[in-house]
C-alpha cells in the first residue's frame, strides 16, 4: 500500500499543478513563467513619502490645473451615435469615505480589489472565509500599510460576479486615510446571472436593459441602502470572447457610461487581444474610447497590439503586476519601459490586480506561487526596475498620479 504524500509534498504538488494550470489558461509567455530575481531596495525610516514611491524629485497629489476644454473629436461609432460629452466644473469623485476633489486623488492604483469571492458559496460554505472581523481587521492593516508607504486611492473594481459586498468595504474605509474607488458593473466571461436571463434586449421578455438603469443607480444615487456611490464602469471579456452575454454586459456598460460620464474600466484576455472587441462594441454605443482602460495590457508584449488600443483613444491598464505566472516580472517591467521610450507614458497606468482574500484560490499557494502579488509590490521592486530601464520621474509621476486624475476628471453624461 503506497504511503500517503506528507503535507509539504502535497503542497509542493499542488504548487506546481495550480502554476501549470494558470500558464494553460494564459498561454501568453508560457514558455517565461520564471520570475527574474530582484532585490527590494532598502527601507529606510524618515524617507519622505515620495521617496518611498521612487519619485523624489517632483511634487505628488499637487493640484492641477483644470482644462474647461470639451471634446469635439471622438472615437465613436455611426454618426447617429455620435453624441458630445461634457465636462463638469467641479470634478468631485465619489469613494467609500464619500466625495473628495479629484486633484486630491494623489498617487493612485487604478486595478485593485479588496475582497474577491463567489458569495452564494461563501454564505452557503462560510468555512474559508472564516471570521469576519478578522478578516476585515486585516484588509485594514493592509491597506494602511498601503497608505503609509505613498499611496492615496486605489480603484477597487469588484462588482457583480467578484463578490461585491459595499458594507464591509465601508468598513475598511472608516478605518483607512487610503480613499477607495468602488465600482459598478458586471463580471462574466459567458453568460448573465439567470436574474438577468428572461428580461433585456432579446431576451424571452424582452423589454429595456435592466442592467443598466442598475447601473446608473450606484453611480447617482449610491449602491443598497451605503449611500456610496460607484466612481467607475467595469466589464470583463476572457477567452471565450464576445458570447452574448458578455456583448450585453458590455453594450449596458457603455449606455450607463453615457448617461452619467463615470469612466470604464475592464478585464481583458490580452493575449487574444480581447481589448480590440471591446473598443469595437463600445464605439458601436458611441463612447469616446479615451474615457476607457483597457485592462491587463501589461499581459501582453505586443507592442503592435498595445499601440493600436492607444491609437483608438483608450489608456492601457500595466495593471497586474506580481501575476507572475502569466507573464514574469521581467516582461512587465520591459513593457512599460519600452511603451514610455516610444512616449506613451500618457496612456498608461500601473497597478497590482492584487486583493486581500481571493476563494478561487487556495490561500496557502497565493504566496509561494506568486509571491510578489500584493499590494506593496510597484513600491518594492517595480519602480526601481523601471527606473534602471530609464523611466523617468516624470514618466512615473504621469502614470501613478496624472493619469488616473485625468480620468476622473472626465465628468458628465453625454449631450
């Protein structure tokens, strides 16, 4: 009878089975999955905040001035479609903790959750998720860890599907200074949730898009009973492309955006180039594509691929860094540094995808299969990594805090 595997061969199987699973669902850069070594620059006490972040020589969160520019020239759709939007005079942004100017949005993550989790499983199955103080007590701790080390605003674009729950995430925020974006929005890579299945456009019921006067409902006039507003659109297309459900999540993502001028943030599959399809259904809807991120671009080393999203209007998401198994770290950080050289460094943001609990994936394996994916991890290494491939301050200083505020300044529906 063969014995049973001890605890640490199990784990170290379980390892290595989990990192071969994710390099075949991403097979971009399978074959480089190996995370270049790096050394975390020291951390010195007394360092200014700025410091800590690796831009020292430029003033951050400082107050910009505001364009009263309107947009004329769009990267829509049809004509008929093609609908001006405008530009709101106060350019206030909704967060967890309530409305703050958007010049005050300072260093900013634009990718980022808090909680991930399939929630009929967690109520149903409770036993991962654990204690519920606890785990709101370490959220906290983490994000003021966060905070401390520079950083003002992450965007937390949890929304139907991820696990969204704006309670407990007011609760992190009541005991955090770190402002938190929350989102709206649908995460599918197939279908809608059956709740959606008999009523909207071509459905058995026909009738309106219920999704997204749903949608516009957490963005005007707050999410449950919070009284917290959603910020940002998110939607998601994956390997399966644009099934129709993910083709209506996204067309309700694009009306709502419309209607109230929040921007659009979204998952891709970059590999498969899956930020082309959504660019194309959002311009069929009329949305002016540079109040759209497309996200996971740092995924892809296609520059061609990355530059032609540029050209149509949107901003590229370099927002996954530590996913390691999907691209390494090296790959990454050659990217972003390549798209600065070639002066794109307006069209980018940077950000970790990371999140304090995740139930898709075993807790025990997160730190030893990808052990850079946290929120600390652009401060640590990334930063100094782009620096030595010849990012400049300024360059750092436009993606971390000029370009998210651009974004948000963007206010409005269309006219």
């Amino acid at each position: 009878m063969r014995s049973r595997p001890t605890k640490s061969r199990k784990s170290e199987y379980q390892i290595r089975s989990w990192s071969s699973c994710l390099s075949r669902a991403f097979p971009l850069d399978s074959k480089k999955s190996t995370v270049a070594a790096m050394i975390s620059p020291e951390r010195r006490s007394g360092y200014l905040r700025v410091k800590w972040l690796g831009l020292s020589s430029i003033r951050i969160g400082s107050r910009a001035v505001r364009s009263t520019t309107r947009v004329t020239l769009l990267h829509c759709g049809p004509a008929r479609h093609r609908l001006r939007p405008s530009i709101s005079d106060v350019p206030e942004l909704n967060t967890a903790r309530g409305p703050i100017d958007t010049a005050d949005l300072g260093v900013t993550l634009m990718h980022e959750h808090v909680f991930i989790m399939t929630t009929e499983i967690a109520q149903n199955y409770p036993e991962a998720w654990g204690d519920e103080d606890k785990r709101v007590a370490g959220a906290i701790a983490r994000l003021g860890e966060l905070k401390a080390r520079g950083v003002d605003t992450i965007v937390d674009l949890t929304v139907i599907g991820l696990g969204r729950y704006i309670p407990r995430i007011a609760r992190v925020a009541a005991a955090t200074e770190l402002n938190i974006v929350v989102a709206t929005g649908l995460y599918t890579y197939n279908d809608v949730p059956f709740y959606f299945h008999y009523l909207g456009p071509g459905a058995q019921l026909d009738g309106p898009e219920i999704m997204t006067d749903m949608f516009v409902r957490d963005i005007e006039h707050g999410i449950a009973d919070t009284g917290i507003k959603a910020g940002i659109l998110k939607c998601a297309t994956d390997e399966p492309g644009l099934t129709p459900g993910v083709e209506r999540v996204l067309r309700a993502v694009a009306q709502a955006h419309k209607r109230t001028g929040a921007p659009i943030s979204t998952h891709t599959h970059a590999g498969l180039r899956r930020g082309l399809d959504q660019q194309r259904i959002f311009a069929e809807e009329g949305v002016d594509l540079s109040r759209v991120v497309i996200g996971h671009c740092g995924d892809s080393t296609d520059v061609g691929y990355l530059e032609e999203l540029i050209a149509a209007g949107s901003y590229l998401g370099m927002d996954r860094f530590g996913v390691d198994v999907i691209s390494p770290f090296q790959d990454r950080v050659n990217i972003v540094a390549r798209m600065c050289e070639r002066g794109h460094a307006d069209k980018m943001v940077l950000s970790h995808d990371a999140c304090c609990y995740f139930d898709a994936l075993p807790e025990e394996l997160v730190p030893v299969a990808m052990p850079n994916w946290h929120y600390l991890h652009i401060h640590n290494d990334v930063i100094p990594a782009l620096k030595q491939h010849g990012v400049t301050d300024e360059q750092l200083h436009t993606m971390l805090v000029d370009n998210p505020r651009r974004i948000f300044e963007r206010q409005g529906g269309y006219q």
